[in-house]
C-alpha cells in the first residue's frame, strides 16, 4: 500500500487563500499521507500514480447528511402515509436488509463524489452505526462515518414518526441518550424547532418544539458521556434555546440577535449552513418540487435565515461548518460540490474559503482535524483530484478524477446520478 501521487497541483486546505503549489508529489503509505515533496525522480518501493495536471485538494466533509435517501423528490421526510408505510417496513428483518443496503449506497455515492468523510445526522434503526462499523473493518468500501443514529426530539417534533425517537420527560430523555450510548453512536442529534415541511403557520418555519430544560437535559446527559450536542434548528428563537441549552452544533441556523452571537462566543458552538435543501424548494416551481406555495413561502424564510445566520456567524468570528442534508428533496447524496458552490455564491466567500470550510474546518467542528481535512504529513490520506482547477471555478468539483479515502483509491469515480433532479438544479447554477 506504498504509492505516490506524482506531480499534482496541491492546494492543501489549511488555509482559505488561493494558495496553489505546482509540481508536488504526494507519498502514501498504509492509508496516511507520509511525505509531500516537490516532484522528482520515482521513488523504490512507491507505485506512481500519474497526476501530472491534476489539482489535489482535501476529500470533502459533508457535515449534515441522512443516508437512506436519494434527492428525488417526496414528502416522505415530512411524515403522513408514505412515511409510516416505510416505518413499518424497516422494522421487518427483510426491511432492514433494504434500508443497510440503501445506507451503504448513499454513503458510496458520497464518496465518488470526493467527500471522504460524511457526519450522518440521523438515519433509522441504527443503520448508520451498523454501516460505520463495517466500513471501518474493511468489509464496505465508504467513507470515513460520524453517526448519530436517530435523532432525538419530543413528541411532535422535527423527525417524529420517521428518523427520529421521542420522550417527552427528563427521564425519558436522559434514557433516549444513555441508549444512544449503548449503540455505539460519534454524537447526539436533536431536533429543537421544526423544518420547513413540518410548519403550520405561513411565515413560522422552525417552530420551537423542545424548550430549554428538555433541550438542557439531552445536553447535560450527552456532554456527560463524552459526545457533543448537534441540533436541527431553524430560527431564532430555537438558536437562543438551542445554544443556552449547551448545543454545540447548530444545523441550518437563523439570523442571529447580539444576546446570540455573546452565546456563540461563549460557547464556542458552530453554525452550519446548509443552503441545499433551502434554494430548490424556494426556486424551483412548486409543480416540480411537489410543495405548495405555503411550503415555498416558508422555504424562503429559512433561506434567509441560513444564509443570514452563517453570514453573521463569518462576521463574529463564530465557526461555521457546511453540509448537504442529504436525502431531503432535491438533496442528492453526490451534491457536496453545490453546497459549496452556494456557499460562496450565497453568503459571499471566495472558492479557496469556501473548500478550506468543506475540508479543515469543518474537520475542526466535527473534532477531527487531527486525522483529516488537509493534506499534511502525518493525516490520513484523504484527498480528491480533479482534472479542472476548482478555484477558478467550483463547478470542477462536480466531477473528481480520483477520490483517495484513509488510502484506498477509486479511479474516475462515477455516483450514480439522478438525471431529472441534476437538470432541474443546474437551471440554478
Ligand atoms: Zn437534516
């Protein structure tokens, strides 16, 4: 497993200034990245792999995803029939069997797309868990996985009734963590307002479904067992809630107030943006989305709020990390490169701090910068090439020419992609 990445274009990610460097080879050996030295003569012992021309930058960290889905569009994730049906469905032994495969093809697809590590943000059943631990024993070839298993809410709450586990008292909801424990999850998730599909009120996305002591009981339980809080939240009355209850991730964020941004400070939690589920349901017409323009009104509010709140997250110095969420409509699991296409275009950063926030800073957030998020001596070889140079244009990132995952390469990866999805979203390039 000794191999060199020769002659490359490196940028390296940790930094978000267009800082390229020419002619470098790169040295693997068993899975980490060994030695990066400027091209010269092939080394014994090293098997070439011929990168003259391609840009090397860090695999891609998608930091909000649900793994069982496909991007196309369905109400599934918003509850009523359909999602009972599959409820149900997932609870047989035959069931299971589908939804494991299913997990392991959005986690495969993720990776030909160049994210070499996904943080899987609510998926059923514990498939998320069983998918880590095969991949990390060699017998599924995926990315490096950070799972939460389900997500944990109240009753009525974001998720309910499909990816997520209910209890409504602080004994049930230190017991939901504990199980959590016991099933071998990286993090805890919860849901503290609702999502778009779930509002009731035209203008109310991200109603507030936990209050503060049932948030600060899952919070206090969790930190006490050594993981860290993630919370679905969408506005700002639920970003007060969520980060005084200890949160310390909050997922898609609201605009934010100052008694807010002096909570970030003092806590050091992360906004992470993710434009993706947001632009399609507010730009796209409702006949393609199948939502109502009440669904679409709110969409718009939740945009805003995003892309307001990472903007001012940028501004006060708070991290800010990015993800797909993957699996709701129009999310498909091969997109990260259009998260970060909207990230600069959205919330207005260059294309080098737009991939320095999808590698080493979103690594930092997810506790795992040590391992990977840039390419450095001593990392694991995460590392996805491509034949076009995506700081000039993001849109190279759509197709990489190699994904390199803790060493293991996949040559001209190709996702399985879902051609009338793609079309519609390449109207919003
Ligand atoms: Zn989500």
């Amino acid at each position: 497993m000794k191999y060199v990445l020769s002659n490359c274009i490196l940028f390296d990610g940790t930094e978000g200034e267009e800082n390229l460097r020419e002619h470098v080879d790169i040295f693997v050996n068993e899975g980490v990245i060994e030695a990066i030295a400027d091209h010269g003569e092939a080394v014994p012992g090293y098997e070439v792999v011929e990168c003259t021309g391609k840009y090397a930058i860090p695999g891609l960290i998608n930091l909000h995803v649900h793994l069982f889905g496909s991007g196309k569009p369905s109400k599934t994730l918003s509850g009523g029939g359909s999602a009972q049906t599959l409820i149900k469905i997932t609870k047989t032994a035959l069931g299971a069997k589908i939804l494991d495969s299913m997990v392991k093809s959005g986690a495969q697809t993720q990776l030909a797309s160049g994210v070499t590590t996904v943080r899987a943000v609510g998926d059923f059943h514990w498939s998320d868990v069983r998918l880590r631990d095969r991949i990390n024993a060699g017998h599924v070839v995926g990315p490096r996985l950070l799972v939460s298993g389900p997500a944990i809410t109240v009753p009525g709450g974001h998720g309910d009734g499909t990816f997520a586990v209910t209890a409504t008292d602080e004994q049930g909801l230190r017991a939901l963590v504990r199980e959590h424990k016991k099933h071998g999850v990286d993090f805890i998730k919860i849901c503290v307002t609702g999502g778009v599909m779930d509002a009731k009120v035209k203008g109310e996305p991200g109603e507030l479904k936990m209050n503060l002591e049932q948030t600060a009981v899952v919070c206090d339980e969790a930190h006490k067992l050594g993981f860290y809080v993630a919370s679905h939240t969408e506005s700002t009355e639920g970003v007060l809630v969520a980060l005084e209850g200890g949160v310390d991730t909050v997922e898609h964020g609201a605009p934010a107030t100052a008694e807010i941004s002096a909570l970030y400070q003092n806590t050091g939690s992360a906004d992470i943006c993710t434009i993706s589920p947001a632009i399609p349901l507010c730009k796209l017409d409702p006949s393609v989305t199948l939502m109502n323009e009440f669904t679409q009104f709110n969409a718009n509010v939740v945009l805003e709020g995003i892309v307001q709140g990472a903007r001012g997250a940028l501004d006060a110095g708070t991290p800010v990390g990015l993800g797909t969420d993957s699996s709701c409509p129009f999310v498909t699991q091969y997109d990260m490169w259009r998260e970060v296409c909207y990230f600069a275009k959205y919330v207005g950063v260059s294309p080098a701090f737009a991939i320095h926030t999808a590698t080493l800073l979103n690594a930092r957030i997810a506790g795992i910068a040590e391992d990977t998020g840039s390419i450095e001596a001593g990392k694991c070889a995460d590392i996805a090439l491509y034949d076009a140079n995506p700081l000039e244009n993001l849109a190279a990132l759509r197709t990489p020419s190699m994904v390199v995952a803790r060493g293991r390469r996949l040559d001209r990866p190709s996702p399985k992609r879902v051609s009338a999805v793609d079309a519609e979203l390449d109207k919003l390039l």
